[in-house]
C-alpha cells in the first residue's frame, strides 16, 4: 500500500513538472525587436495572443518566430491593442488557421507576414495601413473576403498570387500601384471594381490567369499597362481603356479568348511597341472608338486587326470640365455625379453630390485629386 502511494506521488509530481515545462514554452516575450510585446499559446483552444506595445519582429527559415513549433495547430491569432507591426514571416505557415483579429494600432503588415495560411477565410486590414506588402497573403487558398482601407496607396508583389479562393475585390481609393503578379492565378476572381481607385500603374502579370474575370473598365487617370498584365483571363468579355494610359506593353491582354468587346478613347492613339492581343482573336471582336476617328483606327497598327470597328458619342470623356481658378474650384457636369475630394498623398477630404450644368466649391490653396464620376483631374487652387 505504501509502495503504490510513493508511485502515485512521484507520478503526480512527475507530470506537474513535465506540465510546468511545457506551459513555461507556450509563452514569454520577444526579442529583438525593441518592442515590450509577449506571447502566449493555448493549446486547448489553439489560440495565439500577442500583447503589449511596440513592433513584432522579421523572421525567416534561419530565424523562425518562437511560436512556430505551434504553426500547425494555431487556429485562431489575437493581436491586441498596442502592436503597432506585424514583421515578415510573422504567421506564414499557419494552415490551421481560421480567424485573425488585427487592431487599429497596426499600422505596417510586412512581407509575406501571413503567407500559405491555407484556411484563412476573411482578413479585414486596419484603416492605418497604407501598403499590402510582397507576398503578404499568397497561396492563402481559402480566403474569400478582404477588406482594404481606403488608405491603401500600393498592393505589393504577389500580394495575393493564387488565392484561388477569393471571388471579388473593391480596390481603395488612394491605390496607386498594383505591383508584379499581384493577383496572379486568383483563379475564382470575377469581379474587380476598378471605378473608385486612383491607379496609375498595373505591372507586370497583376492579374495572370485570373481565369473567372469577365469585365474590365479601367480607371480615368491610369496611364501604364504592364506586360501580360491580364494575360490568360479566358473569361474576359468587355474590356474598357481610358483615355489616360499612354503605355501598354506587350501581351498586356494575351490569351484573354473570351473578348467580345473593347472600348477605347483615344483620339490621338499612343505608341504601342509589342503586340498587346496575342492568341486573342481580334478579327471577330468589336472595337469601340471615339466619334471621327474610325478611319484612324482602322490603318493603325495593331488596331487594323479589328475588322468590327464602330464609333461611341464623346460625352463620357468629353462632357465633363473641372477646373481651378482664383481659390475655386468649377464643375461642368452632363448629368449629376457624385464628387469625390482627395489630397495629394490620396486621403479623401470631402464628398457631395454635384447637379448637372455649372456648379463651384471654394477651397483652401494646395494640390487636389477631384473625382466626378469616372472622370478624375488632378488641380492646384492657388
């Protein structure tokens, strides 16, 4: 009786000192990053929870995060209030995970911070965050639905590259850059709401065999169209091009079988070096162009191909005036549009709905974005 008492005993003592162990390794702080930031994981719920203030740092294979012994069970990540970076690597990896919660005081998302999280269904990003940086959600195969602020000036390298899951995305307004395959391989991506954003460049592959897109209108004000761009979207059908973009390189719309209709505004065409409609079959696709330039487009390089080549009225492009002068801003509209105000670095200032005819809006000096519309002008107001 003594004898299996003394057992009980050491196996109790045993297993409190091999439980203690093991809870001193679920948690602790972090080091290197200057940051007062701890962790802590629970592995009955299989929660990860940072807290504290400061910065969590970049890892890498050579250097992983201390919770990555955890990586294939972590189901859920809790980022309190305070953490003000999420650093590269800081989550890739994590194919359990199913729900992350990232506050208002994160302000920076580094590269590929939440990389091959293959059952992440939904991210919202903070408001304070103005980049989607390299590879930040790539091979994220589940992922539905995300939430950009509007403050989001540049969508990095493969920030989304094969999120197959994923049907639609509203690109903010201050976007500026949709970097190299950004998109690419999103295979379930029908729908891209162009209208709002303030794009200037789409690079390289963006939106490489995103092979469920049916309709692309390009923003006013976009004015460079990388090479293969869009190439393999066999389900594209409409595709529309601003006045604006004064390069396009080759293969930008390649492979997209599917076109029906494209609709461009130029009156005096831009330069264009390579072909932009390989594999596509363009004698049986209809060309829209602006009223009296038909004959132009028709003897043109690249655009002779066409043999289906009709003329739209101007009053898309041509109907709107927006102007400065003298402290004021004027509006000339053809119908009534709903007017956006932006500063340079792209924040939204103001928001009214403008009458058609003549209106004017008096404004502090300085450098303004004014959306009307799809129309977009940048003006100063002395």
């Amino acid at each position: 009786m003594k004898m299996k008492t003394l057992i009980t005993c050491v196996c109790i003592a045993l297993a409190a000192t091999l439980g203690s162990a093991t809870l001193k390794a679920q948690y602790g702080p972090l080091t290197g990053s200057g940051s007062s930031i701890n962790w802590k994981y629970e592995t009955g719920t299989g929660t990860l929870t940072l807290t504290g203030y400061g910065q969590i740092p970049d890892y890498s294979e050579a250097r992983p995060a201390p919770w990555s012994s955890y990586r294939a069970d972590i189901k859920k990540i809790v980022i309190e209030s305070g953490v003000t970076s999420i650093g590269e690597y800081s989550f890739s990896g994590c194919p359990a995970l199913t729900s992350v919660a990232i506050p208002a005081s994160v302000t920076q998302i580094e590269d590929y911070a939440f990389a091959n999280c293959s059952a992440l269904p939904a991210v919202t990003i903070p408001a304070g965050v103005t980049e989607v940086e390299d590879g930040t959600f790539v091979n994220c195969t589940s992922l539905r639905s995300v939430t950009l602020p509007q403050g989001i000036s540049k969508i990095g390298d493969g920030a989304f590259a094969n999120c197959i899951s994923l049907p639609s995305i509203d690109l903010p307004l201050a976007l500026r850059e949709i970097e190299k395959g950004a998109f690419s391989g999103c295979k379930s991506l029908a729908t891209v709401s162009f209208s709002s954003a303030n794009l200037r460049d789409i690079e390289e592959g963006a939106f490489y065999n995103c092979t469920s897109l049916r309709s692309v209108e390009l923003p006013l004000g976009l004015r460079e169209i990388d090479k293969n761009a869009f190439w393999g979207c066999t389900a594209l059908t409409t595709l529309s091009i601003p006045v604006s973009v004064t390069k396009i390189e080759g293969g930008a719309f390649g492979g997209c079988t599917a076109l029906r209709s494209v609709t461009v505004w130029w009156k005096v065409l831009p330069v264009l070096r390579d072909p932009i409609f390989p594999s596509v079959p363009v004698s049986d696709v209809q060309l829209n162009v602006p009223q009296g330039t038909e004959s132009v487009y028709r003897t043109a390089p690249i655009w002779s191909a066409f043999k289906k080549i009709s003329t739209v009225a101007n009053a898309e492009v041509d109907g709107r005036r927006i102007y400065a002068a003298d402290g004021v801003l004027y509006f000339s509209l053809p119908r009534p549009e709903l007017v956006r105000i932006f500063d340079i670095s792209g924040r939204l200032l103001q928001t009214f709905s403008a009458p058609s005819g003549s209106s004017t809006l008096r404004l502090v000096s300085g450098c303004y974005f004014v959306q009307a519309g799809d129309a977009a002008e940048k003006v100063w107001v002395n």
